[in-house]
C-alpha cells in the first residue's frame, strides 16, 4: 500500500448569503455547504478536512472493486450488478444489505451535516462505521462513492479497478429532487424550479455533475476504468453486463447473463428487500408519504418535470458546460428496459 499523501484541495466555505439561502431551502442543512476542489465540488459545511484527508488516503488493493458516480446514476442498480458479476452470480451472497455488509461508503460522512443529524438519525452521532463500512475489511473490498475521482489518490486507478456510471443531466437532476424531498437529511422544500436553479448553479451536496463526469470520461482510455451510462443499461442491459463482466475477468454464458438481466429489471429490483431500503421509512431517516428510495428508473423522465422555459435554459448552460469536450448525453430512448 502507497503512503499517505497530503490532500491538494483546500475547504472554502461558500458566501454568507448564499449559504443562508441553502440552510432555508434545504432544512437538513443549517449550516450551508463548503467548495473543496478545483472545480468546486460540495460538500456539508461539517465535513472535517481530517475526514477528507480520510478519504483521499483511503486504503487500496489491487483486489478492491470501486463503484463511483455522481449521486442519482443508477448508483444501487450498479452496485447489485458489479457485486454479483464480481462474485460469481453469487445470489444466496446477494441476500444481505448492500451497504455496509457488502459495500463500503466512505463520503457519506460528506452528505450529511452532523449538527443536524440528531434530528434524524437514531444511532450514535459519533460513529460512522454502521453507514460507512469497515474500511480495513479484509479485501476484495467494494467501495461506493460520489466524489469525483480527482478527490481520490492518483494510485486508485493504479491499484484498483474502477466502474463509473453516468447520466444524462436532465433525469439526474429529476431524480436527486424527489432524492432531496425523501431524506430528512435533505430536506428540501422548494419546487423543483428552485430546486432546477440550485442544480444549474452547483449548490447541493455532491455537485456539480457535469465537471464531475468529464473529468471521468477524459480518464476512460486507462485499463482500470470501465465507463458507463445509464441510458446504455436502460437500452440495452445485457450488453453492460457483458461489458463488466469481461472488465472484471468474469465469462458468462447467455442464460447466466439473461438471468442477471431479469434479477436487475426495475420491476424486480424494487421489490428485493435487500437493495430497496424501505427500512429507511422504519428507520425514521426518510419521509414515508413522499416517494420511494428506488422511483421509477426511466430514461426521459424529465419530460414530466421541466417547462419548456426550463428546458431552454438548461440546454443553453448544459451547452456551455460541453465546450471543449466530446462528451455528449442520450436525453431519451425509444425502447428502454
């Protein structure tokens, strides 16, 4: 294992009125959100920079299996898929929580503003491991995150393989404001014309995305790195299979792969106890009367979300966000599964 570094990035709290416009907004943060690297990234204003440090100097093996995504890109879907492909279809395995009996979540302590999680966290406020994970389980590990992978040593794509997943910006926004709506942790009370400004201006936890899933897409040519999109998944869901599969050394015959296939079909996935967390709603962390953990998982949903005037002035920054990159979005799909 490489020795720790120093992290590069400095933590630089937002301006006052902005940061007291985001404590009214989104209730589960009272104290605003802090930028922390080059482009700007979020994170909760309670976010230590020890932690940080934390994450950055995370431990690595060559063993580890890294899923990282922006928040909202069929992050759990992809979690059931490379766990299972990565263990051998091993269903039986398959019957426990995804997290943290099988997958660790470092950054979660970055999601969260600690003065504010009494409120809806029932366990112990000082002790992250039950949501987290262990990082010093014995490996193969298999690690979820949001940050964007410049928030990671450079050794991650040296050590450990890494599949990104991402999403077209439009659905993305969509689902994380029915995602801000159903945590308390979140808790946002705004419309989604609000909610569309915080999006496009970066000022929620994890964001912005866009910057995030270039800087991704520049770092696809590595061996390391298995780059996905959703709307691929939605299209043709086999095929990313196969596509993992094989970037994880695995070999499956087609009725192995048609059976992954119907275990991850939306109908079936919100119905395993397993990866839907409906015991958030028993848990008290997420409102019961709102929506579903697991929602809808279509491409195009944004359709029923955005005006015509919000569609306009979304393509106009998504365009601007673009230039000088040939990274480029599905927004919908003719057939999808």
């Amino acid at each position: 294992m490489s020795k720790s570094q120093q992290l590069p990035f400095k933590m630089i709290p937002l301006p006052d009125d902005i940061q007291k416009r985001i404590a009214s907004d989104f209730r589960g943060f009272p104290n605003g959100l802090v930028s922390c690297n080059h482009w700007g990234y979020k994170v909760s204003a309670t976010t230590t920079e020890q932690e940080l440090d934390g994450i950055f100097n995370y431990p690595l093996d060559p063993r580890d299996v890294w899923l990282v995504t922006p928040p909202k890109c069929g992050t759990t879907w992809s979690q059931e898929m490379v766990w299972l492909i990565a263990n051998d279809l091993d269903y039986e395995g398959a019957k426990s929580p995804l997290m943290p009996d099988r997958w660790n979540f470092p950054d979660f302590v970055t999601v969260i503003d600690k003065d504010d999680m009494p409120r809806w966290f029932r366990g112990p406020t000082d002790d992250f491991s039950a949501l987290t994970g262990d990082p010093h389980r014995p490996a193969p590990r298999y690690v979820k995150c949001h940050l964007p992978l410049s928030m990671y040593r450079p050794q991650l794509l040296e050590t450990c393989r890494v599949v990104y997943v991402a999403r077209n910006p439009k659905d993305l926004c969509v689902s994380l404001y029915h995602h801000s709506r159903f945590f308390y942790c979140y808790d946002f009370e705004g419309d989604f014309e609000l909610f569309l400004q915080y999006f496009m201006d970066g000022n929620i936890t994890d964001l912005p995305c866009v910057e995030h899933m270039i800087e991704a897409w520049n770092l696809r040519p590595h061996p390391n790195l298995c780059f996905l999109f959703y709307e691929d998944m939605k299209r043709d869901l086999k095929s990313q299979i196969r596509k993992v599969a094989k970037f994880l050394g695995k070999d499956f015959s087609e009725e192995q792969v048609t059976k992954l296939a119907e275990h991850l079909h939306i109908d079936n996935f919100k119905k395993n106890p397993y990866v839907n967390r409906e015991n958030l709603k028993q848990d008290g962390v997420a409102y019961t009367d709102r929506t579903d953990f697991i929602r809808k998982g279509k491409t195009g949903d944004w359709k029923g979300a955005f005006t015509a005037e919000m569609n306009d002035k979304f393509d106009r920054w998504l365009e601007d966000k673009l230039k000088g990159t040939d990274l480029r979005f599905t927004m919908e799909l003719d057939t999808q599964d």
